[in-house]
C-alpha cells in the first residue's frame, strides 16, 4: 500500500533557527507542484521516537539566518494514519482519536501570526474558562481558580514551552488546521501581551486534494470567527 502524505492547509511563520536545527529526510517525497518551491517539514511521531525532517527549502531557510530573518514560512506534511477511503475516520472525532499522533519537535512563533490564521476554535478568558467542553465538569469556583492558577503562572513566568499549542493538521473535515490544545493558554498570552510561543503539531489523516478543493469551498461558507 502507497504511502499517503498530507499538508496542512497553513503556512506558519516559524523561527529559521527552529528549522535549521531539523535533520533532513532521506527518504524521496514528490512534493505536490504548488509546494515545491516551499520550505516543507516532516512530521515525526514522539512514541515511535521519530523526529521531524526537512524535506525541502534547506537553503531558503540558510538565506534566511544569514539576512537575520528571524522567521521562515514553513509547510508541514505528515505521514497519514487514516487510509483516504475511511472518510468516517477523517470527518469523525471519536473515529479520528484512534489515529492521532503527535510530532516531538516544538516551534516558536509569534502569537499574532498564529491568530491571524484564524485556526482556534474559540477565545477562552476568565468568563468561559473550562466551561464550554463538556470534558470540564467542574464548579465555577473550580474553574475560576483553576484559570487564575494558570494565568498567574503564565505571567511570572512567561510562556512554558514544555506546554506549546498544540494544532492538528488537516483537523476540521480533513482539510483545515485548528488549534487542538491550548486555548486557554492562548487567551491568557493575548491578556497580558506575551508574544512569543511555542506550538507542537498533531495529525491523523487528511482529504485527498481533489476533494480538499471540493469541500473548501463549502467549508469557507461557515468560517471560524475569533475575538
């Protein structure tokens, strides 16, 4: 069985010195025609102690450092989990939970560039923290705690990277990416102007791009708003 590669359907605006560190892929990948001339990372799996690869733009992302270009867009691909016949697995939460992986490399970008791709799936502050999942059944003063608790943290502290954002590729009907985990932090980080943050990638499966243009355009009819 052929090996099935996604994309994500962003580029993200990563530091180049997070990118350079990255080994290259040694294994051929016939990049799609519109993603060739773009600097596009692997996705490892952190159980399977696979770290991420570059597998195109090694001198794109060189120039970069040596013009003191603090950040480099970057596409991600990711080996899929989910055969492209199991549409039930891609368009389903509970199916698509069984495949998810995760990536063990952390990026550093800049919390406007991240929230201007409009990939959260809602804005948590101290009003509605923990309160819209229905994974978060607890009391208000629980939450409320548990928030300010957090928040303090982020504060003194600024943004821990062993806690990054975490977005998953291809996530809402196996074409676009949202943010997976974090909200709250990124809330917190947008209360207090912290800038600088760290994200982690997660994937499973992916559309195949013929239906990805298919159902793009139905998906940009009901986009996601963010405050």
């Amino acid at each position: 069985m052929s090996t099935t590669i996604g994309y994500s359907s962003e580029l993200y605006f990563i530091e180049a010195q997070d990118v350079m560190g990255l080994e290259d892929n040694i294994t051929p990948i016939a990049l799609p025609p519109h993603l060739t001339s773009e600097v596009v990372v692997l996705l490892g799996n952190d159980k399977q102690g696979i770290a991420d690869t570059l597998i195109s733009g090694r001198e794109k992302v060189q120039n970069a450092i040596q013009n003191k270009q603090t950040h480099i867009g970057v596409r991600f691909a990711f080996i899929s989990n989910i055969s492209r016949w199991n549409l039930p697995a891609i368009f389903f939460k509970g199916l698509r939970q069984h495949y998810k992986f995760q990536s063990p490399n952390i990026y550093h970008i800049s919390l406007n560039s991240l929230r201007s791709m409009h990939i959260e799936r809602g804005f948590r502050n101290a009003q509605n923290a923990y309160a819209i999942s229905k994974r978060w059944k607890i009391s208000p003063e629980e939450r409320v705690n548990r928030y300010q608790k957090l928040s303090n943290s982020i504060k003194q502290n600024g943004f821990d990277d062993k806690y990054p954002i975490a977005i998953m590729l291809c996530r809402r009907c196996g074409i676009k990416d949202c943010v997976d985990d974090g909200h709250h932090r990124i809330g917190i980080c947008v209360e207090n102007g912290i800038e600088r943050i760290a994200i982690r990638f997660r994937a499973a499966g992916s559309l195949s791009l013929r239906l990805q243009n298919l159902c793009l355009k139905f998906i940009n009819l009901f986009p996601k708003k963010t405050n």
